[in-house]
C-alpha cells in the first residue's frame, strides 16, 4: 500500500512528514541508548613549557558495545530481507495482489524503534530509488507501515496482548498482530485519502479494509514461517 | 539463523524469486482504478531504477536479478550507516568536551 505523490493533499503529506521525523528522531536517540554505551576515560594533558604542569579529568564518550554492533548488523540484514520480500507480491482474489509490510516481523525481531527504523530504510530506498512510493508522501507511507504497522500494532498491541496468553500462543499472537497491522495501516491510508478529498471517505475506507482483510492473512502466514524457517530470536524487552 | 546466511538468503529472494511476483495491482492500486482516483498519481521523481526494471538490460532475468540485488544491498548499506553516524556523534561529544576544558 505504497502511496504514490498526488493521492493525498498538501497539508496531510506533509504534516505526516513532521509526524515521521519526529518518530525518527525518537527510534534513532532509543536505539542510540540500546546499542552504546557511555565509557569513562582518563584524558591527560600535559603542559611542559614554563615548568612541569600536568592535568588529568575523567571524561565521557559514547561507544558501540559489541551486543549493540550485533543489534545493527541484525537491522542491516532483517531490513535486505524485508526489502527483498516486499518484491514478492502474491496474488489474492479477482486481479489483485498483496506482498509483506513486515511491520510486526521487525517489531517482534528487534523492538519497535530499531524496527521502524528498518521499515523506514526500506521505504526511503523503495521511494527514492525505485519510485515506490512517493516522495512526499514518504512520510504517510512511514505513518502508515512504520509507526501504525510497526510500533502501534507490532509493538504495543502484542505486548498487550501477550500479556493476557499463555507463552505457548505467541506464534498465534504474532500471527494474529500481523493480520491486523495490515488492517489498520490500510485503514490508516484510506483515512489519509478521504481526508484529502481526493475520493469520498467511505467508500474508500470501506473497499480498503475489505482487500487488507484479505492480505492480511498472507502478512500473517509469512510473519510467521519467516520467524520460524530462518529461526529468528524474539526480542525479549 | 547466521547473520551472513539471511543476506544471502535476502539477495536470493530479492534476485531470483521475485521473478515469480504477481504483477497484479496491490490492494490501493486496485482501489484507486475501481474509485477511479488511479490518474491522480504524479511521478515528482523517476527513481534510479523505474518501476523495477534496471535499465539498459535488454535480458529479463539478469535485470530483475541485478534490481534485486541493488535494492537488498542498498537497504544494508543505509542501515549500517547508523553505526557509523553514532560513532560519529561520539566524537564530536569528545571534541565538544574538549572544548569546554579549554575555556
């Protein structure tokens, strides 16, 4: 449901642009805190001109730990894949076609912020570099498969809802949480579009839901067997 | 699984399946020619690679195989790239504090 420049009217696109960054800016400072560390090192100085000085403080600097480069190798490999899978588009009923988002399988793979960061690479190379997806609408595209797909449903919804089963279900949960993160990102869209006025509100959220209904059942069936085929680890946090 | 193995499994995928891809519309597209809103999309920007097809190769598998490849590799690069902004962000916490010292 990549949505093309044009779909939606100026003050949408880019008011979801400002909403994007600002998701940004807080999935990159989260991700910053998990993947580094603060390390204390002793700086020295020394001043030998005009009789024997020396100085030394304790300072601070950020550095990677080794769990954190794992973390963004990970992200690296995770978003390829997502990318490569979002290529494989498979046919549901009358002339239509549905392909992965991979919202929930980022979210449950690696948290929500590195997750969304991974969705949001995807869409940035999609759009810039294949034209998938408009420019200005990257930042509806990234609302809609990133913050609603991703963090919302991926994230908070399947906390919630793992909360309240038994560790035996999550595949079931994982399954049924990708279902509906296509559900709502499409529900996100068609709003996108209505509220734009570029075709009645309605009939469009309605006829959008209706094929996403069906979609969502590949989203669910694949989130799951990629995490099991390929072995994938749960994030834990 | 091994890190290595999902890229290599990612460009297989990317390179080699995706030649099996539905080209039916998607679920908007589908919606926007029925609601016939289709025709309001505009092309701002062409991309590098238009609509999948890398350009100047006249063999169907080797351009899908080099798109394929191009996007995977692409979307790994950006990422990894935050390694190296943070590491960045470090020095420059450094230098500021250096800085600071000085005054």
């Amino acid at each position: 449901m990549h949505l093309p420049d044009g779909f939606l009217s100026d003050k949408i696109s880019f008011g979801l642009i400002a909403v994007a960054v600002g998701f940004l800016a807080v999935g990159f400072s989260q991700l910053k805190i998990a993947v580094a560390k603060k390390v204390r090192f002793l700086k020295q100085k020394l001043a030998l001109a005009d009789g024997v000085q020396q100085q030394s403080e304790i300072s601070q600097r950020l550095k990677i730990t080794s769990k954190g480069k794992e973390k963004i190798q990970l992200m690296a490999v995770l978003g390829s894949l997502i990318f490569a899978l979002q290529m494989i588009n498979f046919p549901v009923a009358n002339g239509t076609s549905g392909h992965l988002i991979g919202g929930v399988l980022a979210a449950v793979v690696l948290g929500p912020w590195a997750g969304l960061l991974v969705i949001s690479a995807v869409l940035v190379i999609q759009s810039l570099v294949f034209a998938d997806g408009g420019v200005i609408a990257l930042g509806a595209n990234i609302f809609n498969m990133g913050i609603i797909a991703c963090v919302a449903v991926g994230y908070f919804l399947y906390k919630k809802l793992i909360n309240f089963t038994s560790a035996k279900f999550k595949m079931i949960i994982i399954g049924l949480t990708a279902w509906f993160s296509v559900v709502a990102a499409s529900f996100c869209c068609a709003l996108e579009i209505g509220l734009s006025g570029t075709v009645n509100l309605g009939t469009v959220t309605v006829a959008m839901i209706k094929v996403h209904l069906v979609i969502g059942i590949g989203e669910a069936l694949l989130t799951v067997l990629i995490i099991k085929l390929l072995r994938l680890k749960l994030n834990e946090d | 699984m091994k890190i290595k193995y999902l890229l290599i499994i990612a460009l297989l995928i990317g390179g080699v399946f995706s030649l099996f891809a539905s080209t039916s519309p998607d679920g908007l597209e589908k919606v926007a020619a029925e609601q016939n809103f289709a025709h309001q999309a505009v092309n701002f920007w062409q991309g590098l690679i238009p609509d999948y097809v890398f350009p100047g190769i006249n063999n169907e598998i080797l351009a899908n195989f080099l798109t394929g490849f191009t996007g995977v590799l692409l979307v790994y690069l950006l990422l990894q790239i935050i390694s190296l902004i943070i590491n960045k962000l470090s020095q420059s916490d450094d230098s500021r504090e250096r800085y600071q010292a000085k005054q």
